[in-house]
C-alpha cells in the first residue's frame, strides 16, 4: 500500500525546492509545494532546521544531529529522488527514513473487531523516530549541498536512555526538558490502535460514526486507503493544537466514536 500522504498530517507527496527562498548559508527550502515557506511547520518542533538559534544552545543541530538546512527532508523524499523505490534501499515506502527494524508490539484487546497487524508506512514514518531505536536525521538520501565529510554529529535517537547516543542522556528534565512523552517504544499496545480498519466504514459498527467522506472527517480527522492510522489524529503541519492534534483534545475523541 502507498501512503504518500503526509502525516502527520498533511497530504504532502513530495516536497518542491523554492529556488528564491535562503535559510542560514543560503540553502534552498524545500516546502509545501502550494503553502511554501509559509508552511506551520516552519519554527516548529518537528522543524530541524536552525534549532541552535531558535532554542539558545550550541548542542542540537549539527552536535545532537545534523542539520540538513531544510525541514521537510527528514522525512520527505527530495525532489530528484522523488521517483525512488525506497523499499530497495530498505526504506519507508514513499518516505526518506528506513524501516525501523523493531518488533513492535501490538494491542491485543479481545474488543477489537479488526485485524492488527505491522504498521503501515505512514506510522512506521512517525515510528521510525518516536520508537526511540534510529537517530533523528537517519535519512536515506541527504540535500545534495550538504557535506558528508564534515559531518561531526553524533546522531543521537529520541531515547529516554542515559547514553551518548540518546537524547534522554539531557533532556532528562534536570539538565533540559524530558523527553520521555514522546518516546513511544516497542510497546504500542497500550496506544490507540494504528493500521487498522476503521469501523465506521459503510455502517459496518454502531460504535463508530460514519466518515464525511472517504478519506475523513471535515474537522481534519483523516483515513489512510480506510484506516486509522498516526496522521489519523496527529497533524505536524499544524501546530495550532497541543501534542500536534488535529483537533482540539475535548472533540477528537467523539470524532469517531459514538460513545
């Protein structure tokens, strides 16, 4: 199955280069093809780009990970390798991260009426970082401007372990803020279920209201090819909720849900 609409979000195939816009030593941005480098997610967490002067310190881009000059390549496929089977490079299907090579565990509710099985593409994107087992700018094809030889970073993983490779070694909420909420794990069987089918799909369970259209709800709650998936509910293209919702907390739930 090809997931090639962004998560988290927001429907993005692939990402276009603005020839006119600069950031830091005149890299191009590559960004929404239509919304540009007025894009949300510029400046915001998932935005990897400039964190050093954004947060005050010298310990992110470029010493925690590396600092690529555009925001959407760390997930996004660039432009020229926007045709490329990732699958043989042992990537994400469609996306510019690898497979996490974890065993995640599933839920195992006997109420759930659908099958579980792996996670799909766009989940295994959010995965790939939020499991805590690949570093942060793991990407399979870097900008083309950035130099390979001068790299110093130490790659660290969202990982709430006290190690050099991990980023819980200071964002342990002492020396900096925790980062441990984010760090979902292996374990994802105590979390909304992912990659399944949707229940509300032509009447099939009472529990489950019936989607505006194919691909959601009008709030911006989504389906991926019929299911649920990370980007069902969290959007980082848009900020304006918290924890990335993409809607309010109080509404998201009764979204879907009849009761």
């Amino acid at each position: 199955m090809k997931n090639n609409a962004f998560f988290l979000w927001s429907g993005i195939v692939t990402c276009a280069v603005l020839a006119s816009a600069t950031l830091h030593a005149q890299t191009a941005i590559i960004a929404d093809p239509v919304v540009g480098i007025d894009d949300p997610i510029m400046g915001t967490k998932h935005d990897f780009t400039g964190l050093n002067e954004r947060a005050g310190v010298v310990a992110m881009g470029g010493v925690a990970f590396s600092d690529y000059g555009n925001p959407c390549v760390y997930c996004h496929l660039p432009p020229a390798q926007a045709s490329t089977d990732t699958t043989t490079l042992g990537g994400i299907d469609g996306w510019n991260r690898f497979v996490p090579t974890t065993d995640y565990r599933l839920s195992g509710s006997a109420s759930l009426d659908a099958k579980l099985r792996s996670p799909n593409s766009i989940s295994l994107l959010c995965l790939s970082c939020h499991d805590g087992t690949m570093a942060l700018d793991m990407v399979i094809f870097k900008p083309t401007d950035f130099a390979t030889e001068n790299d110093r970073a130490l790659h660290m993983k969202m990982n709430g372990a006290d190690d050099i490779t991990s980023c819980g070694k200071c964002h342990n909420g002492v020396v900096a803020h925790d980062i441990s909420v984010k760090v979902i794990g292996s374990d994802i069987s105590d979390d909304h279920p992912i990659s399944i089918e949707y229940g509300g799909l032509n009447w099939k369970d009472p529990d489950f209201k019936v989607p505006h259209q194919a691909n959601g709800f009008n709030n911006g709650v989504r389906l991926y090819n019929g299911n649920v998936e990370c980007a069902s509910c969290h959007d980082i293209h848009n900020s304006t909720n918290e924890l990335a919702l993409t809607v309010r907390r109080e509404a998201l739930c009764e979204t879907c849900h009849t009761k």
